[in-house]
C-alpha cells in the first residue's frame, strides 16, 4: 500500500481472515540516493573514511546491536 526509498508497507489479511498491515526495510547497504544508502529502513548519507585510501563504513558491514 505504500514505498519510500528503504522500504514497503503490504496490506492483506492473514490466515485467520483478519486484516494485516506489515512494514518490510530493504536490505541495509543498498542505494537509495546520491551518497546515500538504506540503514534500518531509513535513507542515510554514506560515511566515507579519507585516508590513505577511501573506504566507506557501510551499515550493512556493521552487527545488530539490538
């Protein structure tokens, strides 16, 4: 019923015919926007590290703290 850049919203019913409404986040990591990338469903600027050489800290490389 509804998409923003990390993630869906579906709208159905469930086994027992009830109505049900679930919110599902795109995979962390993915492009979202210019410099940007999907972190826990919400579209947020990449963090690059200069240094010698350019990395980026991906949320995708990161554990689940909760």
């Amino acid at each position: 019923i509804g998409r923003s850049d990390c993630s869906f919203t579906c709208q159905g019913k469930n086994a027992k015919g009830q109505e049900r409404i679930t919110r599902h986040n795109l995979v962390d990591g993915l492009p979202c926007g210019p410099c940007q990338e999907c972190c826990r469903g919400v579209c947020t600027p990449v963090d690059f590290a200069f240094g010698n050489s350019l990395t980026l800290k991906s949320c995708a490389n990161q554990k689940d703290s909760s």
